[in-house]
C-alpha cells in the first residue's frame, strides 16, 4: 500500500518548476518523420499536476475555445483517478489527444493561469495529452447515447470543426452524416500538420471515437459536385446542415515563374508528403521531390511545417546517397516579430537547422529547361503600420539579389474553396470568400446553414474551428427542439 | 463501394472499366471527370469519364497503362473494388446546338470524346467525328463513335487500319473543305492536342481541348494541375478540365506532365517486380 498523498500547500506547489516535455534531439528528429514531443511519464505528469493551484475562478477555462474543465480533469489526474480525468476532458472536447499536441495553450489556456504571473503556468496542454493518450491506450468507451431525436444533420468537411460539430450533436442524439471530399477524415489535421507534430494514428483514434458515437461517415463525397447544399437540405431530408470546408484554396505571389517544376503550393507539398504519405515513396506510390535548397515563402505554421518537412525528405535523401544534407530556407518579408507561427514552431525549426531569411521577398523565379534554377529577392525594411497593427514591409530600391535555389514551396495562406457554394442561394460571402456567420452561433443568412472554422474566419487554428463547431452545434440543437 | 462490374479488354495496354458509383453517377456529365485510388497506398488519379449510366448507377472509364496506378488498375478483375472514387469533378462540357462541329479522339482521348460527342448531337450539332490510334490496336469505339456522329473519319500513325494519317491531316482537309464549322473538340495525349490547335488556328474555329495535368486531390486545394492560359494560371481541376487550346501554354503542360518521371519508372519497375504473377492474367 503506498502512504496516503500528503497535500501540499499553495507555497510547495508554487516551488515545483514545469516540467519539460522529453523531446526528440534536433539532429537526430529531422532524420525521421517520428513524432518531436514524446509525451509526458506518469511520474513527470502526476508531477506537473501537483502544480496546479486549483483556482476558485479559473481563468485558464476561459481562455479555451472549448472550456474544458481544466481544473477539474488535473485534479482527477493528480489523485490518480485516471477515467474521471478523462471523463473531465472529454466532456468537453471530443479531440483531446489531437489538441494536446497542436492547440496553441501558450495563447489561450496556459497564458490566463495563475501561475504565469509570476512563473511558468501549469503546462495544460501536456496534461491533456497524458491524459488523452492514456484513454486511447486503453482503449476508448462511448458515452451512453440519449435516444434518437429523429433530426438529421449534415455536417460538410471531417476537419476539426465538422468532427467537433458531429460528436456533440451524436452526443445529444441527432443523426449526424459527416461528409469529407478527401479519402481520409481529419481535413487538415490528415493533409497539413505533418506526422511528426501530430501522428496520424491519432487522428485515426480519435475519428473512431466520433464515429462510434454513431455519426455516419461519408467519404470522397464532395458537397457542391455530388451533392450540393440545397438538394441536401430539400431533396436528402437533412434539417439542418454545418458548412465546415475549411480554407483550402491556395495563394500564390503571382511574380514571374512561378508554374515552373519544382515550385509548390504548400498544400501540395504537404498534402503530397503528409496525406498521400509521399515521405515512404516508393512503398506508398505518390512522390515528392526536394531539392538541395528549399525555399519556404511565409512564416506561419504551414511554412514551419512545409520547412520542417522538406528538411527532413532531404536529410533522409543525403544520408541514402551519402550526399551533402539539404539547406532549407524561410523567406519573408516582415521582421521576426510579426511571424505568425507559434513560437515553439519557429524554435523547432530553428533547431533542427531551418534558416531565416527575414525582411526578404521574392520578386521573381528563375527557370532553366523547365525547373526552378534560383530566386530573386529584394531586401525589406519595416514601415508604419497596416491594416492588420503590424509594420508594414517596404521594399528597400536597389536591394535585389538572387538566391540559389532549385525549389520553391509557396506558403502565403489559404482562402474557403469555393466548391461547397454551388447551389447555396442565400448563403451571403464576404469579399475575402469566407461565410458570413454569427460569431456565437454559426448561424448563416441561409435558413437551416451553420457554417465554422476557416470557411469563416480564414486560416487560424484547429481549437477555434472546433470552438466555432461547438457553439454552431448547440445552437442548432436549439433549433431542432424548436427552441 | 466502387465495385468493378465489367471489364474489357481493348488491347494489351487500354482496357475498359465500368465501376459501381451511383451518386456519382447520379451527376456526371459529359467532359467531367474522377478520381481513383486503386488502393490504399495508392496515388489519386485523374481519369475521364468516358460513361455513365444514372439507371444502372455506373461511371465507365478506359484507361491506357502507362504507371505504376494504371498498369495496377488493369490487373483488377470484376468483382474487385477500387480503393476510392471521387467526383464528378471539373466543369461539364458546354453542350449547346453549335452548327457543325467537329470532334477529334486521339488515343485513349476517344473515350471522353464520345459521351460529348453524344450530347452535342443530341442538342442538334451536325457531328463530324476524327478518331485515331497509333496503330490498330490501340483504337476503339470506332462503331460508338460511329452511332453518334454525322460523319466519321478513322485513322492510323503507321497506317494498320484505315487510313493511314494523324489526325491533323482529316482535319485541316476538312477546314479547307467546308467554311461551317463552328466549334472543335480535341481530346488526345497533349502533343496531339497541341497540334490540332495549331491546325485549326490559322482557321479561326475555337477549338476546345481537355488537359490532362497532374493532379492529387482535384478539387482546387493543391495546385499541382496548374497551367497557363491566355497567359494566366488556371487549375485543371476546377477550371477546367477543357479550355480554349489557342490560349494553352502547351510547352509548359509538357515540362509539367515530366515533373515525376524518374519516381514513375522507378515505381513502375517495382510493381512490375514485385507482381510479375499477377501481370500474367
């Protein structure tokens, strides 16, 4: 029998430091695509737990698209109560093991606790992978289900807003047809965020759970080509449908050259190496070519991704052939401050070896018989601020100079597919091509169309999507009860 | 899912397929397309579709082996299912009553040709037809194309059936002959495609063609089908797959159908190794 757990005092607890998150070594983790964080030990989560002030008013809840009971789940964790942490978490969030690893905790939850007043705040999102992860070792049991509303409810993309939106109106029990273009469910969490942030097998597992809370799964099924949003509400017998397509569609600069071989779209790139698995080519059948020097343009998650991903098919290339390993470059053209990626991204990346070339912006490719052959950029200097708050870049005159690259991945941005608006009379747009939505309720101008996630806000993040499918799948339940 | 219920054999390299997919069925029209993965591992591909059948809840498709996934898909037997197919994807053809137009098949090119060869007749076309092979072996549907055209002209490259001519030439003798053609369809590998443009030119008929670039996903997400025309880029996927064939950048929907060459032989070498059994049905 092991002695009954001394509580510790509010001092005690405060001395304990954060613990690390044990790590993949940066030269040895850009020769594989195995996952970087390892995850926390039962001692170091228990540990990291003990950490935890419990709060009378928890501000780290409001800090999360979803309001976890954050506090309520460490508690269980702590006094060794592992199902009751898991029943905590998944109260509110159907995807725990998946926002453990990408939610940016270090903005929202982690940033209003307590102990980051002063400190380091309880490392939240790590205990919620421990916490997810040792469900899924166990394996998952459903919930009880209510019985059947007899509602039917269309829910259109299987990324992070669809499956979120799902799994609440299942849990409820509305009858919920998820429909995703792609052959694989998870949207972004499957093509974009490669497998060493976030392993697919995770992804999986947590998509059999919103599948065994009875919702539908219909794949290669793109809504506006084999269906479209008015024949499913009035032809399918759908009440009510949740637009979650996401932002697919790439930007590129538009400067010369960009159509030659070897110039890429992230999300080619990524969707090549990532969904399509192109990193185990020829065992999966679809290649992906890098070269010796890569060029990421932008600086936000996916060009961190796209960098760190290039960087590891070409070390793993180098040491086959015994070759010089590959120079992998982000190229962009405001200051390290206005990067828009996570900070623990860019130091992943910096680590491993990436390059920053900031205040930098192409102005050309170059092409020889067909293929990229180099770059030319011009050097950028920081003016008064934009539209968006931050300083906007000004091109500094006589500043060109070429950069010898042979490829080029194009990572400026995604805007909504257009695809899912065929047919959809009185679904109002905004010049940018997002949804027009309420922001609290997901509500569409359409009647009976809920839209969320990057279809609405454009590119952000995986937590807010499912924030926005949350609020849209309360609020259409409130519509099914006629509410 | 995705069942194959017919299959035939045209010659050791264009086979035929006709694939249980009713609600894609349900939409397809003529000049769209799908998107096939033979099996899990397996890479997205474009195929035109060169059928459907809405009662019977088919897409049919004929393919030529030419990579690893076609010279997959060819082993596959009725009975066996395709991994995935997604569609009907791209932009249907613009069937209006025309006048007289004229459809050119090259190839494997014949089989998305016949269903908008059908439509077009069907919406009052006068349809003169142009089918060709390199070789005997390699043509089909003379007779289908036959069904639904006003007129047909048969050709060969090496001269092994019919007449023996690439299907430039009927074509420009034609366009020299008669001064009603209204419209073109040209539908082929892209070198063929490139030529009849070139042909028909210097004639002023708008001359429509289907470009067949490499695509993943095939629904405007990766940009990998991009090509220029009239000096912009386009995407195949969801601006086309047919444009203007004057305004094509041809040379560089060339230099972009070679991106993978060196991985495409090495994966078909690999498959060919691995399944030499299997390759011998």
């Amino acid at each position: 029998m092991s002695e009954p757990v001394k509580e510790l005092t509010t001092k005690e607890r405060m001395a304990i430091p954060r613990h690390e998150m044990p790590r993949q070594e940066p030269m040895e983790r850009r020769k594989n695509f195995f996952e970087v964080a390892l995850g926390y030990s039962a001692e170091q989560a228990r540990q990291e737990a003990e950490r935890c002030l419990q709060c009378k008013k928890p501000s780290c809840i409001e800090g999360c698209p979803v309001e976890v009971r954050i506090p309520e789940f460490i508690m269980a964790l702590r006094g060794g109560d592992m199902p009751g942490a898991v029943r905590a978490l998944k109260d509110k969030n159907n995807l725990p093991a998946i926002c453990g690893r990408v939610c940016p905790q270090e903005t929202q939850c982690e940033i209003n606790c307590v102990l980051a007043k002063k400190g380091k705040p309880v490392a939240i999102g790590r205990l919620e992978r421990y916490v997810a992860d040792w469900e899924l070792g166990q394996g998952v049991t459903p919930p009880a289900l209510p019985p059947p509303t007899g509602k039917k409810v269309a829910v259109v993309g299987a990324g992070p807003a669809g499956l979120t939106c799902a799994a609440d109106l299942a849990r409820i029990g509305h009858k919920v047809t998820l429909f995703e273009a792609l052959h694989a469910p998870g949207g972004v969490l499957m093509y974009g965020i490669p497998e060493f942030r976030l392993p697919k097998a995770i992804v999986h597992a947590e998509v059999n759970y919103v599948k065994s809370l009875g919702v539908e799964l219909r794949l290669n099924a793109v809504v506006g080509k084999i269906f479209t949003v008015d024949e499913l509400l009035n032809e399918r017998g759908y009440d009510a449908i949740f637009l979650g397509t996401g932002a697919g569609l790439p930007m590129f600069m538009n400067i010369p050259g960009e159509n030659y071989n070897g110039v890429y779209s992230a999300n080619e790139f990524l969707t090549r190496v990532n969904l399509m698995k192109g990193y185990l080519f020829p065992e999966w059948d679809t290649p992906v070519k890098v070269g010796k020097k890569v060029a990421v343009v932008g600086a936000g998650n996916v060009a961190m991704d796209s960098a760190r991903c290039a960087l590891r098919l070409g070390t793993i290339r180098a040491l086959e052939e015994g070759s010089e390993s590959p120079e992998v470059h982000i190229v962009y053209r405001r200051s390290r401050e206005e990067m828009p990626a996570r900070a623990e991204e860019v130091e992943n990346a910096e680590a491993e070896g990436v390059i920053l070339d900031l205040l930098t912006n192409p102005v050309e490719i170059y092409g020889k018989e067909g293929w990229v052959s180099g770059m030319r950029c011009i050097r950028m200097e920081l003016g008064e601020p934009d539209a968006s708050g931050r300083r906007r870049p000004v091109p500094i005159p006589g500043s060109e100079f070429d950069m010898d690259v042979d490829t080029v991945i194009m990572a400026l941005g995604t805007q909504p597919n257009p695809m899912v608006f065929t047919a959809s009379g009185g679904l109002e747009r905004t010049r940018h091509g997002t949804v027009v939505a309420d922001e609290d309720t997901g509500k569409t101008t359409k009647s009976r169309v809920w839209a969320g996630g990057d279809i609405v806000t454009g590119a952000a993040t995986v937590i807010s999507a499912m924030g926005a499918g949350k609020r849209a799948a309360a609020d259409i339940d409130r519509f099914l009860r006629g509410e | 899912m995705y069942e194959i219920l017919e299959k035939e054999v045209f010659s050791a390299v264009t086979k035929l397929i006709v694939v249980s997919a009713p609600d894609v069925a349900h939409k397809a029209q003529a000049g769209q397309f799908v998107v096939v993965r033979v099996v899990d591992e397996g890479e997205r591909i474009p195929l035109t579709i060169a059928d459907f059948d809405r009662e019977q809840g088919t897409i049919t498709m004929v393919f030529q082996e030419v990579g690893k996934s076609t010279i997959h898909l060819g082993t596959l037997q009725p009975g066996d299912s395709l991994a995935s197919m997604t569609g009907p994807l791209g932009r249907p053809t613009e069937i209006e009553n025309y006048g007289t137009v004229i459809c050119v098949g090259g190839g494997v090119g014949i089989a998305p040709m016949y269903p908008i060869a059908r439509e077009l007749r069907a919406a009052g076309n006068h349809v003169i037809s142009i089918i060709g092979a390199r070789t005997r072996d390699l043509l089909f549907w003379e007779d289908k194309m036959g069904a639904v055209s006003d007129e047909l002209i048969v050709c060969t490259d090496d001269g092994s059936y019919k007449r023996k001519a690439l299907v430039t030439e009927p074509l420009k003798e034609l366009l020299e002959g008669r001064n009603d053609v209204s419209r073109i369809w040209a539908i082929g590998p892209a070198i063929m495609m490139k030529f009849c443009c070139l042909t028909t030119k210097s004639f002023g008929v708008p001359t429509i063609v289907s470009l067949n670039s490499i695509m993943v996903d095939g629904t405007g997400m990766c940009g990998a089908c991009r090509v220029e025309v009239g000096g912009k880029t386009k995407f195949v996927c969801v601006d086309g797959p047919e444009f203007d064939g004057h305004e094509v950048d041809w040379d560089l929907l060339l230099s972009r159908q070679r991106i993978y060459l060196p991985e495409e032989k090495l994966a078909r070498e690999k498959f060919l190794a691995g399944h030499h059994d299997c390759m011998k049905k």
